[in-house]
C-alpha cells in the first residue's frame, strides 16, 4: 500500500481552504484543515502531518506565533512549513524565517508552483521519515541484546549485527568478507543438534525454533542459543535469523523437570509411612503401651531421617547442570551398572538384560556426567519405554560398550515404532508425542530433550530409530569419558 502524504491546510477563510484543495487534489494527498491557530496546533499533534499550509494573517493566534510553538514541540518540530501571505513584504519574510518557516507563498498561487513545491517538501519529508526511522531501527539492531543477521537463499551471511558477531566469533569488522555459510560456520563453534533437522533445516522451516549448544569445558559452563528463522522479502528472497541466549531457559526447565521427576519417585516412600506412624500415634496414642508407643516413634523417626536424605539428594539433583571437578561425584562406568540393578529393581514390571564388557578397574573409569545425572536419564528413558509399551511390561536390553575415548549406551527395547516425524523431533525442546492406544497424551518433549541437552553440553551424541527386527526403539546415547 503506497503512502499517503498528510497536508493541515490552515487559514480563518474557508474560500482560501477550499481553493487549496482543489488546486492540490487528485495529486494522492490527505487532507485536513483548521480554522485558526489553536485548531491548528491540536490537528498537527493527532495527525503529524508531512506538510503544514499555514497562512500568515490570522485572528487571536496568527500564523507566525503557530510557526514558534511548533518549532517548540520535539515532536512537530520538524514538520515543513509553507507560510501563505497576500503581502510581498521583506519584513514579513524575515519574521517568518526567524520563528522557522521553510517557505512562502504569494496569494493568489501559482498553480504549477505550488503544486511543485508541495510535492517536494512532502517527498523530501518523507525521506527524511523513513531514513530517521531507518537509523533508529539500525541503532536498536547494532545495541540489541539479540543477535540479528540475514541470509540469503543459498544461506550465506549478508548481515550480522554486533551481538552475533559475537556469539558465533564472526570478523568483527563487518567490511571483512564471511566465506562460510551460516550453518557451516555455526558447526565450528556450536553442536547444531538433531542433526536431521539442520540438514534442511531452511527447506522446510516448519520447526518453530531450534537450538545449538557451545559444550561446557574446564573453564566455562554451556551456552544455549535459541534460533528463530522468518522469511522476508525485500526485492529477493532473504532470511531474518535472530540469536537469543537461552542458557538460564534451559537450566531453569531442567530443574523443573528434575524436581517435577524425583519428588514422584523420592517422596513417596519415606513420606506415606512417615504420615501412617504420626497418624497411629495421634490417635490411639492413650492406647497403646508406652513399648509400641517408642516402637511407633522410632518408624516414625527413621521415616523422617529417610525423607531429610532424600530431599538432600535432590538438592544434589538440582545442581545436574554443573560439571563435577572430582571424580567422587562424577559416575563411574561400575555405578552406571549398579544404577541399571536399582531402577529394576524399583521398577519391576520391567525386564533388563545389561550386556557389557569386561572392563579394567570400572570403579576408577569415570565418565563426564554426574551420577544424579546418569540415574535421573536412565530413569526417564526406563519410565518412557514403560508408557510406550502396549501392556506396560517392556522388556529392555542395554549394552554399554567403550571406542576411542567414549561410552556407548545403547537402550534398546520391544515397545512401539514411531513415526519419522516423531523421530525426527524426538530430541527437540517441548515435542509432544501423538495420542497412544491409551487415549493419554504422552510427554516424550521435556525429558528427552532434557535428557540430550545434559549430553550435547559434554559434547556427547543422541540417536534414536525403531528396531528393524521387530517392534520397538532403540536410544543411543554416546558421550566421552572423563580426561
């Protein structure tokens, strides 16, 4: 829709208002008129116009004292101004010069003239609209806590503003040529995970955000970026790329989800009998015998003790997100197998066979996740296999086996397929499931995408893809062991 210019026509006589009109119509302007002066000044505040046609000779306010009241308000101040007189006189010129008029006008008009310098100051105006807009746009982009850049279809980088410079180390100087595409120069920086999204990840675009992750080391913590993608078009087909540092989005939801988790499988064991000994001691408390009275407190008391150790391993639990500097809290690949046996254990619908290798001193190869860490993953994993499963009893077989530095777990068990699509955003932030044969809808979002982003920040590997034998998924989690 092209622009319409906004012309206040100002003068106490309505013959001169509407003798304007007719001399700048079919020209595509906007009219609107005042009378006099103080309709003049509320009109120019509502409507901004581009161009004011202020006639100089006016009863109670006249034209020269509207002139200075609007050079006076920041925002009307630089509205072009065309000051309409019958009287030729260089005094009059003067004095509208000084109170900041930009033109004159003789009455009666030129027809030519007048039209001519009504559309260059309107267009002159609008330039100077769009490109003091421009600059405050550029401004808020250079300063914005966001990183900006645009693409074009090829994926190559046409622009990039300060703040993604420097997230994704780019030249700083911004005349330096960028050689590599957008995503290839990400990669060198940043885990670009599910790799089956990025691959057409500007084909498609039919994920709402994705996320790359820069992987903790000795001496930094992980750093999440959230990545948005919007097509604009401006002459050619570009790409709006906008960079958000979601770091704390994501140790927050990881947190939720940790506390959301242990509290269902912590809590409740201690804290059920704990309540039954208070109860059978508030009730019949005159009853009993002072024998079966200590005999009550002491359950009630180990209770007790039980649910303070559990609320203290979740404290633990909540501080997943940092790397461990000692190996008496990191995991080991022997607790990682005595980890296995407890989850079956509280989980006895589940059958698990483990098949591992004979390893050297397990007790002493450390791995680069927390033990809170591996047993909050293998417990997700083990509760999705059961809700996925169409009795509930699935049977699981994991190997864990070492190459080169690194430890595959492999889950593997005889549940459902899923759908490519499922597949393909299993690993993503928030991805819900389809309804299963239950009729619930399944979470597979946050703790599977809580579990891989806990891995891509120790630089480590998601997979998952149905059996080929039979039915069921398998899960591959591959993630270095600790130097």
């Amino acid at each position: 829709m092209n622009y319409q210019s906004t012309i206040l026509i100002v003068d106490d006589e309505q013959i001169h208002r509407d003798t304007l009109e007719i001399l700048l119509s079919n020209q595509g302007y906007k009219f609107v008129f005042a009378e006099n002066g103080q309709d003049a000044l509320s009109l120019a505040s509502k409507h901004t116009p581009d161009i004011i046609l202020l006639d100089v000779m006016m009863p109670d306010i006249d034209g020269f004292e509207v002139c200075l009241t609007l050079r006076a308000d920041p925002l009307l101040a630089e509205i072009p101004i065309i000051m309409l007189t019958s009287l030729d006189s260089m005094t009059l010129r003067q004095k509208g010069l000084e109170v900041g008029a930009d033109e004159f006008l003789l009455k009666p008009f030129d027809h030519a003239e007048l039209r001519a310098r009504v559309h260059t100051i309107t267009k002159l105006n609008r330039y100077r609209r769009l490109t003091s807009e421009k600059n405050k746009f550029e401004h808020v982009v250079e300063h914005a806590s966001d990183g900006y850049l645009t693409l074009d279809q090829k994926g190559d980088i046409l622009y990039a503003n300060p703040r993604a410079r420097l997230y994704l180390d780019l030249p700083r100087d911004p005349d330096e040529p960028i050689l590599d595409t957008f995503v290839v120069h990400t990669a060198k920086c940043y885990r670009c995970e599910p790799k089956e999204i990025w691959n057409t990840w500007l084909e498609k675009q039919d994920t709402p955000q994705y996320l790359v992750v820069r992987p903790e080391t000795s001496t930094s913590k992980a750093f999440w970026l959230q990545i948005s993608v919007t097509k604009i078009s401006s002459g050619k087909e570009e790409n709006l790329i906008c960079l958000t540092d979601v770091t704390e989005n994501i140790i927050s939801e990881r947190l939720k989800w940790t506390l959301n988790s242990q509290i269902s499988h912590k809590f409740r064991t201690p804290f059920l009998p704990l309540v039954y000994w208070l109860k059978v001691l508030t009730a019949k408390h005159k009853e009993i015998s002072e024998l079966e009275r200590d005999e009550h407190i002491q359950n009630a008391y180990k209770s007790a003790v039980h649910l303070q150790n559990e609320i203290e391993e979740i404290i633990q639990y909540m501080n997943i997100h940092t790397k461990a500097k000692t190996t008496d809290i990191l995991c080991s690949i022997s607790d990682i197998l005595s980890i296995i046996n407890t989850l079956d254990l509280e989980e006895k619908k589940i059958d698990v066979q483990v098949c591992h290798e004979n390893y050297t001193q397990p007790e002493k190869c450390y791995v680069t996740l927390t033990y809170q860490a591996i047993e909050l993953i293998l417990r997700e994993l083990f509760d999705n296999a059961k809700k996925f499963h169409p009795n509930g009893n699935p049977k699981l077989k994991i190997e864990m086996t070492l190459n080169d530095g690194l430890i595959h777990l492999k889950i593997t068990d005889d549940g459902l397929h899923l759908s490519p699509k499922q597949l393909s955003k299993i690993w993503t932030s928030y991805y819900q499931g389809e309804k299963c044969f239950t009729g619930e809808v399944i979470g597979m979002g946050l703790g599977l995408s809580m579990i891989a982003s806990l891995i891509w920040e120790v630089s480590g590997t998601c997979r998952a893809y149905n059996r080929t034998d039979t039915q069921g998924l398998v899960i591959e989690l591959i993630f270095p062991l600790s130097a």
